[in-house]
C-alpha cells in the first residue's frame, strides 16, 4: 500500500513537473535565427510533422517539446496546413495558436484580362511564393494535369486575383483560374441572347475573347459585341485585326501591315469567315456577358478614335468617313 501511494505521488509530481514545464516553455520568448522566419506545414501534416517544421526552420524550439505542448493543451488534431510567417519575441504558446487557428500568410498573383496563356504562364513562372510544377510542362501537359478536355488552352482560364499559400503549386492556381472560368462562362451561356449565331459555351468564349481585345473603353464594351453579333448574324467577315495578330504569334513586331491581312492563317478573320478556331486571351467577366447579351443594335463598323473610345457606325460609308477623320486625318 505504501508502495502504491509512493508511486501516486511521483506520478502527481511528474505531472505537475511537466505542466510547469509546460508553462514556463510556452510563456518564454523563442531564439530565432533572423528577425523574421517563414515555413510551411504541409497538409495532412500531424502535430509532430508541424513540430518538426518549426525546428527545422531554425526557430529554437525542439520538436519533441513544441509536441508535448501541443499535446498536454490537447491541440494535437487541430493543425492547419499553410504557409507562417512568424517574428523574434514569439512564444511557443502564441506559436501553437497560430498553428491551430491557420493564421497564413498569403501571396497573390493578378492575372489581367486580356492577355493570353502565354502571358499567364510567364507571370507564374516569375512569381517568387509559388512552386513551379508546371514550369517544364508544355501547354498540352498542363492541360491533361488539370483535367481539362480542351486542347488549346486559351481562354480558358479566368483573369482574377489569386490569393494562395506561400509555396503552393503555380498548377493549384491554374486549376482555380480554369474552375472560376468554367463557372462564369456557363452562367454566362444559359443567360444568353439566343439570336447571336452561337453553337456551344466554346464559341462564346472565343467572340468574348474577341471582344475583350477590341474594347478601348469600358463603356464601349457592350456596343463592340454588339457590331460583331450583328456580322455574325449577317454572314459578313469579322475583319478584327487582334485576330490576325494572334495568328501571327510571335512573328508580329507591333506593326500590322496589309500584307498581314492578307495572309490566311487560321486566326485570319479577313480571310476566313465567322470565329477563329480558339479563343485569342482571356476574357473577363464583363467581356463574357456583353458577348452573351448585346445590346440591340444596327451598328456593324466601328474605328477607334486614338483616345480608347470607338465610333461606331451602321453603313460602309459613315464608317469610311469615320476612317477618314480619326485615322488617316
């Protein structure tokens, strides 16, 4: 008997040791190696893969102790994955917190509407808080690792800021981007002016896209999609010099020339009738729903006039005059 009591009393001293123990680790400043230290805890990662993060990431806080702690405060099932930033002055108390609560820091990336994959691409490839899976990837791989059915990637992907963990996959970012566009684009298709000569979701995109590169001002927008449902209506040819900018690809040196408009490529809608094959940028929102439901219009010419906004016109000839006067002047 007296052996058991003995032992009790050890068992409560060792007990009491460790909550003191416990007290004094979680209440006292943690050495650090800079001023401020990031790292990641990935996910499904357990309180000891977290623990073992933290150490490893040159905080002065052995993994065994930062587990102990987490399991006596009973926080050992509620780590969250993510990227911490943390800074010297922190306690292994205030550092659990963080952990169990997810406070991450996050990075974003902007993809602007109206630019194309390529332009993506690069953008993601330069960003500094992201893995780049995809760097070594061609477009059709990225493609496939996505899930995705289409075999050309442009437009397909929603312009959007992008809020993400630090170091998390630049193919997590596309994948929400081609999710968010598929989203807006079958929104946009069932809300859609059903006398536009659109067959599929994909069609729309590609006019979307269209309109998207030929808007100089937002208010425009609208009558833009209007011109080219109206040709689209008639038959007539498109005539969109961002097409057959798209098509020459990175042979275009910023000047087009007629010669250019007379070459026939597949994008060349003076050459060839109704929508090029793909898409020729990412559109935005706006540019989705403005080529879903134009507006009613008889316009189906219109000319910039060096200041972003356009004039648009009815007959060939206002808009020759309209030529004349703001362009050959």
């Amino acid at each position: 008997m007296r052996t058991f009591k003995l032992i009790l009393l050890v068992l409560i001293l060792a007990f009491l040791a460790a909550i003191a123990g416990a007290g004094w680790l979680s209440m006292r400043p943690l050495p650090m190696r800079s001023e401020t230290t990031v790292f990641s805890v990935p996910t499904g990662a357990s309180l000891r893969a977290a623990a073992q993060a933290v150490e490893a990431a040159g905080i002065g806080l052995p993994a065994w102790q930062f587990e102990v702690l987490g399991r006596i405060l009973g926080r050992s099932a509620k780590i969250k994955a993510g990227s911490y930033e943390v800074e010297q002055g922190l306690t292994a108390l205030t550092l659990l917190d963080k952990l169990t609560r997810g406070d991450v820091t996050q990075a974003e990336i902007i993809l602007v509407e109206g630019k194309t994959f390529r332009h993506f691409r690069a953008a993601l490839n330069e960003h500094p808080d992201l893995a780049h899976d995809s760097l070594k990837l061609s477009d059709t791989e990225v493609l496939a690792r996505l899930g995705a059915g289409e075999k050309h990637p442009e437009g397909l992907f929603f312009p959007d800021t992008y809020l993400f963990h630090k170091g998390s996959s630049d193919l997590d970012v596309l994948r929400r981007a081609y999710k968010a566009m598929q989203l807006r684009l079958a929104a946009a298709w069932e809300r859609r002016d059903t006398t536009v000569p659109l067959k599929t979701p994909y069609e729309l995109l590609i006019l979307a896209s269209i309109v998207e590169k030929e808007t100089g001002l937002p208010s425009d927008r609208p009558q833009v999609a209007a011109v080219f449902a109206n040709r689209l209506r008639r038959g007539m040819l498109l005539q969109t010099d961002p097409t057959v900018i798209y098509g020459l690809g990175e042979r275009f040196d910023g000047n087009l020339r007629k010669v250019d408009l007379q070459t026939d490529t597949p994008w060349n809608t003076y050459t060839r009738a109704g929508l090029p094959p793909t898409p020729i940028a990412m559109p935005g929102l706006a540019s989705l729903q403005a080529a879903a439901t134009p507006p009613p219009s008889d316009k189906l010419y219109f000319v910039a006039r060096g200041d972003g906004s356009s004039v648009f016109s009815a007959s060939l000839d206002q808009h020759n005059n309209a030529v004349n006067k703001f362009q050959r002047r």
